[in-house]
C-alpha cells in the first residue's frame, strides 16, 4: 500500500522534497502571476468599465477647495490630493496583497509538496518490491541518494533472516523434544501396564513381591506423570497475553518461604540452602510470576547440582536494583550451551530419558517474566560453579 506512512514502515527515512532552489522558482512565479493580475485588473476597470476607475480615485482621494483670488476678484477651486487617506489605503492594499501572495505561496508549495511526495513514495515503494523480490544488490536496487534507505533496508533484511533462523531452530527443537516425550511414554506405561497386569493375574502373590511390583509401578506412573505434565506445558505455552498484577513484596520473606517448600526435594537430592539476603529486599511487582522466575531457577539449581552440595540464595540493593543470584556447584556449562539456556524448548540435558530435562520452558519464562518487570536475567558458568543472576528495578506505585 502507498500511503503517507511508507517512508516510516522502511527506517524512517526522512526525504526532503523541497530545496531552496524549488522555494524561489515557485516564489518568482506567483509574483509574476499577480503583479499581472493586478495590472489587468487595472486596465479592465480604467478602460474596460469606462473610466470607473478614475472616478472613483477622484471621489475617494481627492479634495476640492474653494479659495478667493484677490487679484482676480473671483473665487477659485483647487484640487488636492487627499495624501492621508491615500497611504492608509495603499497600507491597507499592500498587507492584503501580501497575505494573498503568502497564501497562494503555501497553497503552492503544500500542493507541490504533495505531488512530490506521492511520486517520491511511489519510487521508493517500487524500490523496496524489487528489491524485495528479485534479491538485488543493494548498490542496484537503490540510487546514490538513497544509500540510507538501502542500508537501513539491508539491516532489516538481515534481521529478519536471523529471526527466521531462530524461529526455524526453535521449532526443530520443539519437533524434536514432543518426538522425545512421546517416545518416553511408552516405557512407563508398558511398565505400569506389565506389573498391574502381573498383580492381576497372580492375587495369592507373596505380599514382599507385591509391595515390589506395586513401588515399581507408582515409581513408572510418577514419570509417566511428569512426561504428561511436560506435554501440556508445551501446548498451553503463551506469553503474548502475560499480564502484571504488581504489588510491594517483601523478596526476602518470598525467598525464604521458598527455601522452606523446597526442603523435600533438596534432601532428596542430598542439597542445602544456604539464604543470604538483606531483610528490607523489596521491588514492586507482580509476586505469584517473580515467584514463578525463582522457582524454575532454584528447580534447576538442584537438578544439575552434585549431590549433597550447597545451593547459595544471595539477595542486595545494588546501583537502585534488587539483585537475586543462585549459585549452585555442578558440571560447567559449556558456552555454547550457556548462549542459549534462555531460549524457548532449548534443554541442558539432551538424552531422551534423563529425568532432569524438562520441556525446557522454564528459563524462558522465567527471562519473559524479569523482561516484563524491566528487568534482566543472566548466567555464567566457570570451574564448576553456575550463577543465574536476577536483577530488577525498585519501583514504587
């Protein structure tokens, strides 16, 4: 579509269509057009209206005075210009004259603008389509004056590919890790299925044996659960609609609270907590998603942290910010790896059955949720050791 706003939609390209040089051709030619204007006007009502305008000049401007001649013995009258009214109207007939040349100037300069502009966006447009879809060249595509254009389109062009990518790699590995999880779902529920269906067939079973085979079978529907809970978080995945509900919270009394809820699953894990936070931690937002963001980190702190280690939970003011940082010891994260532990169904672990992958949602929710509080999330990894670094604004309402 060719409208107005074209020249915003491609880098906001500001295009001057009217030079110095236009300004003053177009100011000499409604000068001309009045100053002849006016003499025809001249001519049509001194000759063409029978000396109309002669008349009323004599009556307007011009004053009879009646003056008696001594020398003559006779009264005498005497013509005189009225000089006072003539400059007032003269005044008055030059700033309406002005005004009438100021305003055919704009109405010029707007209609030539307009003319300008159209044509110079409709070039433009039918730049941007060919090269668009022939795939030129930017020095082809577009002439020396409009470089910036080019460029700025060229930069679009290559941004857009590298979104394309990502959205390509991301839905590969949401393709693969669905192929994954129902791969997994088979093993758990061909084992619930084998030792429900011994249970069945043997009820006189010695009661040692069957409490055996019913563990195993809770342990396989426990996974199998999991896997499920997996494939609905893939499928109800949507961050476009994330709204804040923002309220002061106390992160310090939130951070410890959370601590406390993960007890069982740390001392399954052999792990503790070790909390250093500043009491008067607060930020203004929204407290059931911060919850969220610190849940997914500290669940991720303890699955790939080594057995009976400490996780640690720092909490401090910083340059205005509410700064966060977990820090477990485990495995290094290798960089290639640490670039995208952010991005949407990306996992650490890539083994199809490893009970630490999750659906690899997580740290992209979580990193959505700091970005909405104007926030940021971090990580780094180096001797054993991996820190998530939260850090966000303290705003008041």
């Amino acid at each position: 579509m060719r409208n107005r706003n074209t020249l915003r939609q491609y880098g906001g390209v500001v295009i001057k269509l009217k030079t110095k040089h236009h300004l003053l051709r177009i100011l000499l030619i409604v000068l001309g057009i009045t100053g002849v204007l006016a003499y025809l006007f001249y001519l049509f009502m001194d000759y063409g209206v029978n000396g109309f305008f002669r008349d009323w000049f004599a009556e307007t401007f011009i004053m009879t005075q009646e003056v008696y001649d001594d020398s003559r013995q006779a009264t005498v009258f005497y013509d005189q210009v009225d000089w006072y009214a003539l400059k007032s109207f003269l005044l008055f007939f030059l700033i309406v004259a002005v005004i009438f040349v100021v305003f055919l100037v704009l109405i010029s300069m707007y209609v030539y603008g307009r003319i300008k502009e159209a044509k110079t966006i409709s070039s433009l447009n039918d730049m941007i389509q060919n090269y668009r879809k022939h795939d030129l060249e930017m020095g082809i595509a577009f002439p020396k004056n409009c470089r910036e254009i080019g460029a700025q389109m060229l930069q679009m062009k290559t941004d857009m590919q590298r979104q394309e990518q990502i959205l390509k790699e991301e839905s590969q590995r949401k393709s693969d890790l669905i192929t994954y999880l129902a791969h997994d779902l088979k093993t758990p529920l061909t084992s619930v299925m084998g030792y429900l269906s011994l249970l069945d067939e043997a009820p006189d079973m010695p009661e040692a044996q069957k409490e055996k085979y019913i563990h195993i079978a809770l342990t396989k529907a426990e996974r199998l659960e999991n896997l499920i809970a997996q494939f609905f978080e893939i499928t109800q995945f949507n961050l476009h609609h994330m709204v804040l509900e923002k309220e002061h919270l106390d992160l310090a009394y939130m951070l410890m609270q959370m601590a406390e809820e993960f007890y069982p699953i740390l001392s399954a894990h052999g792990n503790t907590v070790d909390l250093q936070v500043d009491e008067t931690l607060a930020v203004y937002g929204d407290g059931d998603k911060l919850a969220r963001v610190f849940n997914n980190i500290l669940k991720n702190a303890v699955a790939y942290s080594y057995e009976s280690s400490v996780i640690v939970i720092r909490g401090y003011f910083e340059q205005g910010m509410a700064v966060i940082s977990f820090e477990n010891h485990g495995k290094t994260i290798p960089k290639q790896k640490l670039d995208l532990i952010f991005e949407k169904f990306f996992r650490l672990d890539e083994a199809r059955r490893s009970n630490t992958g999750g659906a690899g949602l997580g740290l992209a929710i979580a990193r959505e949720i700091v970005e909405l509080h104007k926030g940021s999330i971090s990580a780094k990894s180096q001797e054993e050791k991996t820190t998530f670094q939260v850090r966000l604004p303290v705003e008041t309402p």
